[in-house]
C-alpha cells in the first residue's frame, strides 16, 4: 500500500485506581514531564503516523489541551475527545471520530510510555498485511488457571502464553465494525483484539515487542519508569 494514512487513538481517560495516586497516573510527572507527553511524543515523532486522537477524563479536555497539547507544541493531535467509563467506551469514542482517509488505526494506551518507533513501524506493516495484530511479549513466569476459591484448575503450556501490549494495529473498517458490534452488545473486553476475535472471523498476528514497553499501573512501576529514565 502507498500513502498509508494511519491514525493512532490514546486513551487516557482512566483513574489510575490501581496506582493510588491523587493525580491520574497519566500526568503524573517523571524527570519533569507527565507520563501521557512520553506517550505522544512516540506517535509524534513517527513518520508513519499522521494523525493523533487524545482520549482523556472527563473535565480534563481543557487541561490536556493546555498542559500537554499546546506546552509540547504537538502538530498531529486533530482531536481531544472525553472518554467514557471503561477504556473500551473511550477507545469507542475515538473510532468514531478517525477521518475517513485513514487506512490503518493504531490503539496505543496512554499508560504506555516506553512504546518504540520500530515496534510502532512493525505494527503497522503487520496491520497493513494481516488486517489485525498486537504486540506483545512472552510470559516469563509460569501461570495457572485457578478457580474462584484459588485452587489450581490448570497449567497452560507456557510456550503458547503471551503477554498483551498496545499499539493494537488494524484496518479501520475491521476494528470499526468489530468496536460497534461490541457496543450494540454491551460486550466488554479487556483489550481491542477481543473484539476482533469475537466478532470478526479474521486471524490477529502477534508481533514481538519489548518487556520495556510497560503499563505504568501500580507504584512498582513508577519505580521501573524511572530507572529506564535515568538510563
Ligand atoms: N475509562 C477509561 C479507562 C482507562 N482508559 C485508559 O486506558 C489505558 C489502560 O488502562 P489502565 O491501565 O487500566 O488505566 P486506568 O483505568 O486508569 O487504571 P486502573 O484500572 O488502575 O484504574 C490507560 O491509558 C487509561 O487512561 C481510558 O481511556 N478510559
Ligand atoms: C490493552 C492492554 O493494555 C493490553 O495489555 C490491557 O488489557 C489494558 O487493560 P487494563 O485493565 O485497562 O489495564
């Protein structure tokens, strides 16, 4: 495909509940910058991205238009939309709104500040050739199924076992009928390619990223984001 036009939605409409922090875990600052402005810079900053659609919290439009969008003097960013309950309603919102024109839609979480330009440019080309994929990385530990009184139902071969990372990289009309078929249902996933798998009979790729590319979600991994700060 030549020309591809790709846009990238960012939620980052979230509480951060698990990180027990005043402050969304999204804006709060490391050497001085908040963890959203990472985020961006990494879409920013790539070639193949040409539009950015924010997803914040509710009241933080103006907030995120003036501390982030207009002080990093960020080009591509073409909407700042409020988010919904679950990310799943804040991703919805900024599908509804990717212009027309765009091939591909990359779903990045605002949480996600390590994200590299080479995994960014591999999802894409995957997106372009499959039609769907994620990144993501092997498991490292060995995990268990277990039922709800902690008892162990099972162990699944852990060569089979991958941990999910974001971008979530499709072709727009995919993602698209997949995200309002979820809507219609009240169907609601922990990430983007539950819906394609649920709804779409496509097959989703994985695409191997980095263990660096953390979610910043618990007080450890402020600690983690700061080291690879420092380095
Ligand atoms: N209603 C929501 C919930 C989450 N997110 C975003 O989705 C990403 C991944 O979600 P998660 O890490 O779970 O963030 P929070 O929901 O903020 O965290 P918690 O579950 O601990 O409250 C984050 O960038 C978050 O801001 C969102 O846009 N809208
Ligand atoms: C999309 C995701 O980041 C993939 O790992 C993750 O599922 C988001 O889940 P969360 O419950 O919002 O942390």
């Amino acid at each position: 495909m030549n020309n591809v036009q790709c846009t990238v939605i960012i939620p980052a409409a979230g509480k951060g509940k698990r990180m027990k922090n005043d402050k969304s875990k999204q804006y709060i600052e490391l050497d001085g910058k908040p963890i959203l402005a990472y985020t961006i810079d990494a879409f920013e900053k790539c070639n193949e991205i040409q539009n950015i659609i924010l997803v914040v919290g509710k009241d933080e439009v103006d907030y995120c238009r003036k501390e982030i969008v207009e002080k990093y003097n960020y080009q591509k960013i073409i909407a700042i939309l409020e988010g919904g309950k679950e990310r799943q309603d804040s991703v919805y919102e900024g599908i509804k709104k990717v212009p027309e024109d765009s091939d591909i839609v990359l779903i990045h979480d605002g949480a996600r500040p390590f994200i590299g330009a080479e995994q960014i440019k591999q999802t894409i080309d995957d997106g372009i050739k499959y039609g769907a994929c994620v990144l993501g990385v092997k498991v490292k530990d060995t995990i268990k199924v277990v039922d709800d009184d902690n008892n162990i139902v099972d162990t699944p071969n852990r060569n089979n076992l991958w941990a999910i990372q974001t971008p979530q990289t499709f072709k727009k009309e995919l993602i698209a009928l997949a995200y309002q078929k979820a809507q219609n249902d009240n169907y609601c996933a922990t990430d983007d390619s539950m819906l394609v798998e649920k709804y779409l009979d496509i097959k989703i790729k994985i695409v191997e990223g980095l263990y660096s590319n953390i979610k910043i979600t618990t007080i450890e991994d402020l600690i983690i984001a700061k080291n690879f700060i420092d380095q």
